[in-house]
C-alpha cells in the first residue's frame, strides 16, 4: 500500500532540523519522511479491526517531528518505522465511517489489569504506552505496528472507534480530534478571564471550546497574526482579539493592572498557550495573575524561561495533554455546534505530501487554518 512513512535516520534527523529552522515546513523535502509502497499493517490480536482514512489532518505535532524539533522526550515512547497521521475520519470494511482515538491506552495493549489512569478514564495518561502486545507508541500514527492516517490503511482497537453521525460531513469528522483536545483544556478552566495565546488550529478551538464550556465571566481575550485568524477568533467566541505583541496592552487595560518592567500588577486568571514556544510561554507568565493558572495546551519543546514570576507570584503551571473518552466524546458536539468543518480548509493526495505540509507549515499567512490528506480519491484509483 501507499503510505508516508517516517524512518529512524539520524543524518536525514539533523538535516530535517538545519531546514526546518530556515523554513517550517522544509524538513519535508531533506529529513526521514518519504513515500513508499509498503505492506498493510497488521496486528493479530483480539478486538483490532481495519480502518481506511478518507481525510487525516496534518498537526503542529506532526510539523515538530517532521522539521527535527521534536523532544528527545518522545524516543521510548515511539517505536520506528512509523506512519504519522493521528487525526482521522476512516471506514470500516462495513463502509461505516469512524474517528479514531488514537491513544494507544491499555485496553489496546492488551495489558490486563489496565493502569490506574485507564481505570479512572484518564486514558491520555496511560501509564503503558511502551508496553503490551504491540510496539511502543503514545498515539496511532506514532506506533510501527498500528500504522498511521497517512497511508491507505491502519489497524485500530475497537476501544479506540467512535461512531460519525450521518449528518457530519468527512470534513467535520477529522477535526473531533484536536477539538477534544480543546475540550479537555477548557474543562480545566474556571469561570475567571481567560487568555489564550495563538490563533492556529489549537487556538481557534480552544477559543470555541473555552466560550461554549468554559463559559467566563471576564472577557475572552485571545491572540492572532493574521487577519483570518482574526475572523475566525472573533466569530469562535473571543470578546477582545489583537496582534501577539499587543497582549499585554489588552489585559492591562482589562485588568486596570498597573506595570513595572515588563510585569503587570494584577493580570488574566487563566492564560492558555496554544503555541507552546519559548516566547510564548514568557508571555503567559507576564499577563498571568498572581496566583492564576497557565495552562500548556500547545506541544512545548525544551525552552528556556525565566520562572521567577512563576515563584514570586505563585503561578500554576499546568500540562494539557490530549483529553479522556469523555472529553472526544463531548468534541463532536463542539464541532457541530461550532461549525469546525469550516475550517479544514484545504486537501491534499498523499503523492503531494512536501505541498501539504509547506501549506500547514504556513497556514496562517495563506489564510489557511486545518489542512489535512484526502485518501478517499487514493483509493478510488485502486479500485
């Protein structure tokens, strides 16, 4: 079968890292990722069945890896060759349409009893996600044996299905997915102000996820380059819109905070960084609140930040990673109640995968927000 694959190469890794730091997007064309024919993945286990991607998105996750930014972090949780691809609408052999979970949590591994997080529902903290019946993989789509959204076919647990409603387009479906991650960050949010740095897909969301949950008292304020991202925050729920370099500015003004240096006497009670850079999260710590919360929902790498706020004013900062069944769940509502099939709004055929990902990789600019891999028409070809 046709796929993409991501080889463990070490020379082909640091040439990914010296493009992707000149150009995002670029490791695409110098690193590990390449277009091969190889064999359907397999996993011969009980409950396992075969799905085949129509749409799968390209995520900012996906992006790191691909231009050599990833953490070191990830190597034991990560087992190569791999198929990236974690944000899938697919069809079962019945032709029924799916979304794939892709937490590779116990009940995938066949590892039994399940963890105490997969006993508590917690399931993106599953404490096995190197162990069991199947190689290391954190998700579906970083897993050798699963195989990935990008490529023709994959293997997935039935514990990992949900159901698409009839009425939900194929466009609607393939962003449950990073929707749920925005449900899991908003269910973390009290009823204070919010602040949410970074307008990219993971922002746009979080914004919809935080009005339509979170549902604040104090003013949403949020942050955006572009101009359609500017649109799209405004009509998603954010009250308060601007440039990134003008966030301090709007919650001075909000908060009637007085300044000193570059810290703000009072600030926003929650602070939720969707881009997950250094200077994003410096930022979080200068319009955060004493005594508030940053919450990290963007993929940080290894950054380096002054934390002293952090202690003097006694700041929380907090991981968000992925969500639980509950939370996937709750973002198929979120993405019919919102509208988020609107924003995929461009695909792409595997074969012109260096396209697709140079236009994720600069979504914003080109007024772009979701991108994502049409496989429906690959298979139409084969038949």
């Amino acid at each position: 079968m046709k796929a993409l694959v991501f080889e463990r190469s070490l020379p082909r890794f640091a040439a990914a890292r010296v493009a992707g730091s000149l150009l995002a997007g670029s490791g695409a064309r110098v690193g590990p990722l390449s277009l091969a024919d190889v064999d359907e993945p397999r996993v011969d286990e009980p409950g396992w069945v075969r799905v085949r991607p129509r749409l799968a998105g390209i995520c900012g996750s996906d992006l790191a890896t691909i231009d050599g930014r990833s953490s070191r972090y990830f190597e034991p949780i990560v087992s190569f060759p791999f198929v990236p691809g974690h944000e899938i609408v697919g069809e079962l052999d019945d032709g029924s349409r799916v979304v794939v979970v892709p937490v590779l949590r116990c009940a995938a591994r066949g590892i039994e009893p399940m963890c105490d997080m997969c006993a508590a529902g917690r399931v993106n903290l599953c404490e096995r996600v190197a162990f069991g019946h199947i190689e290391p993989g954190l998700q579906t789509g970083f897993c050798a044996d699963t195989g990935g959204g990008w490529g023709i076919s994959l293997m997935a647990h039935e514990s990992q299905l949900r159901p698409v409603p009839d009425d939900m387009s194929d466009e609607g479906a393939v962003m449950v997915e990073p929707a749920a991650c925005a449900v899991h960050a908003a269910r973390q949010i009290g009823v204070d102000d919010v602040a949410v740095i970074g307008s990219g897909t993971l922002g746009l969301l979080t914004i919809a996820a935080v009005r339509r949950i979170a549902q604040p008292r104090g003013p949403l304020i949020a942050t955006a380059k572009h101009p359609e991202q500017r649109r799209l925050a405004r009509e998603l729920g954010a009250d308060v819109v601007v440039a990134p370099d003008a966030l301090e500015r709007a919650v001075r003004s909000s908060t009637r905070s007085l300044q000193y240096g570059s810290q703000l006497s009072c600030g926003i009670g929650t602070v939720v960084d969707c881009v997950g850079r250094e200077q994003s999260l410096a930022q979080a710590l200068r319009v955060v609140a004493p005594g508030g919360t940053i919450l990290l929902v963007g993929m940080p790498g290894p950054v380096a930040v002054d934390l002293t706020g952090l202690w003097h004013r006694e700041v929380a900062l907090r991981g968000c990673y992925a969500y639980d069944d509950s939370d996937f769940d709750a973002a198929f509502d979120l993405v019919q109640e919102a509208g988020l099939d609107r924003l995929v709004t461009a695909t792409y055929p595997i074969d012109r995968y260096r396209d697709a990902i140079d236009h994720a990789a600069h979504a914003g600019g080109r007024g772009a927000v979701k991108v994502a891999f049409d496989l429906r028409s690959e298979r139409e070809r084969r038949r």
